[in-house]
C-alpha cells in the first residue's frame, strides 16, 4: 500500500458519496466517486484504486456483477455496502470474492475503520514470512500465495488465503469466529461474524473432497473452527 492509498466509493447517493468521501478524506484517504456502475467500470480501466466502497444497488451495472467484473481482473479489496436484511446479496458478495461488506444506515466511522482494516491486511500480505505448508495432498505456498490439492492449483481469494493460511499455521487449534474477524479481518466484529460462515464454506468447496464432509476445515459445534492435518 503506497503511502497515501485511494478508495474509489461508488454509491447512486450522492449523500451518501459525500459522507464517506469526506470521512475518509478526514483519515486522509484519496478518494475517486462513481454514481453508477457502468461509470464504475470506466473509471477503473484508466486507474488503479486502493480498494472499492460498492454499493450492491446501482443503476446500470450494478454491485454484483461489477464485484465479479473486479475480481475477475485483479485482487483489489472490496468492501460491499448492502441493504439491511438483504442477507442473500452479502452472502453472493462475499461469494464473488468480495472481502467486507457494511449494512445501511451504516456509521460513517465503522466503515471508514473497515477501510482501514482491510488496506492493512492486503499491504500485510506481501510480507508473509517465506514458508510452505503441507497437509497430506494440500499445499500451501506463504511466498507465491498459492494452494495446491493434490497437485492441481486452486484459485483463492486474497482473504480466502489469508484465512486458510491463519488456520493450517495452529493445526487442531479452535478458533470462534470472533477471533478470526480480529486475527484474519483485523477489527473486531462479535455480533456479525457472517462473513467468517461465508469464507469457511467457500473453501471447504475448493479444498475439500466433499464439502459436506470436511476433512481439513472441521466446525466444532458452539465454538468455532479448526484446521485438522
């Protein structure tokens, strides 16, 4: 992360805009506006933001498909702002590797510690120490970010890595899904740990023989989840 990173905050709002720009401007983030999806797109092909603040509901393209368009072309984080109580939208974001999402009305505050949060762990994740683990058939590469199962490569999100990477380096350790927003995410999140549920099912989906019948990611009913070698 450069010294001054830029968040681009695409919102149909332009309250909405405004707030966040000037919040995260306060924070002394650089900031790019888009009102809609397609001028979302546009302006991501001329520059490179630091992450993207993306509304779900959008004229034109909307949050969704340009999440899928974004990751598609890079790693860039994402944050999602979504609808209260529109569960299945975080839940397709977070599967279209989308790497937070916020509920409206939101704080101002809280999402601009989000920011913060995430732009820390994608300009931490270069520094991972050299190191390789290996778990009968799976892989794991902490310089090149790769994962193999079996020899074949599979294709990981940068917080989809990151959590993975967390739970193989203390095997058979218990985690509740708090501690891994706190170690993983980077900010405390006890009463909305959706986003951990998320990412654990996305990769049982990847790593595992049979998703229904974990082998690496075991759920430890009431507690938590634990890497089992």
């Amino acid at each position: 992360m450069s010294a001054v990173s830029t968040v681009l905050v695409v919102d149909d709002e332009p309250i909405v805009r405004d707030v966040v720009v000037r919040y995260l401007e306060r924070e002394g983030y650089r900031t790019l506006e888009a009102g809609d999806g397609d001028g979302a797109k546009a302006l991501l092909e001329r520059q490179s933001p630091d992450l993207v603040v993306l509304d779900v509901m959008l004229p034109g393209v909307d949050g969704l498909d340009l999440c899928r368009w974004i990751r598609g072309r890079s790693e860039m984080p994402v944050i999602l702002l979504t609808a209260r109580g529109e569960e299945a939208d975080r839940i397709v974001g977070l599967e279209l590797g989308a790497d937070d999402y916020v509920t409206k009305p939101f704080s101002p505050r809280e999402l601009v510690a989000r920011v913060r949060a995430v732009l820390r762990r994608s300009d931490a994740a270069p520094a991972r120490p050299r190191k390789q683990l290996e778990f009968d058939g799976l892989e794991l590469n902490g310089e090149t970010r790769e994962v193999r199962r079996a020899g074949r490569e599979l294709r990981l999100t940068a917080r989809e890595f990151d959590l993975l990477w967390f739970l193989a380096s203390h095997p058979r350790r218990v985690f509740a899904r708090d501690q891994l927003m706190r170690s993983v995410w980077g900010y405390e999140a006890a009463l909305d740990t959706g986003t951990v549920t998320v990412h654990v099912r996305r990769l049982r989906e990847k790593i595992e023989d049979d998703a229904s019948k974990p082998r690496f990611l075991e759920t430890v009913w009431g507690v938590g989840y634990r890497f089992a070698p």
